[in-house]
C-alpha cells in the first residue's frame, strides 16, 4: 500500500522544494511535478511531490490521517489494559 501526504510549498530552489504540514518542514524532489508552485498543497509520497492538490482536498486528507491516527492510539492503549 502507498500512502501519501498533503504537504505546503513553501519554498522552490531549482527542483526541489521546502514543504511544510503541522509544523514539520521537508525538502522534496520536484521532477515528477515541475509545475508546482509556492503556495500549492501537494501530496507527497517518498520524497517527491507527486500530485497538485485543492486545499480542501488537502485538509480532509490530513482530517482522515488524523482519525487513524487516534483510532490506532486507541487500540493500542485498549490492548494495554488487556494485557
């Protein structure tokens, strides 16, 4: 399975951008889409920006990855009380 990240450009030097999401800032290959910009959401998935995303595609993704997220946390305490 390949899972992808909504991530902001922030900054673009040659082809490669700084991205940023929740406060975590990567730096990301840009050769599989040179037409990002700065200011785009992008998705991003092993170190390159893959896809131009709308923001509120982008929010959602992140809204989903958020509820994971606490659902695993959730299990995992839930399995801790079993043992």
């Amino acid at each position: 399975m390949c899972l992808a990240y909504p991530m902001k450009v922030i900054s673009i030097e040659g082809s490669y951008a700084q991205v940023e999401a929740e406060g975590v800032r990567r730096r990301v290959g840009l050769a599989l889409l040179p037409e990002a910009k700065v200011g785009d959401d992008v998705l991003i998935h092993a170190g390159y920006a893959i896809s131009v995303v709308d923001p509120e595609a982008a929010e959602e993704t992140r809204q989903m990855f958020h509820a994971i997220w606490a659902a695993a946390e959730e299990d995992a305490e839930n399995e801790g009380e079993e043992a």
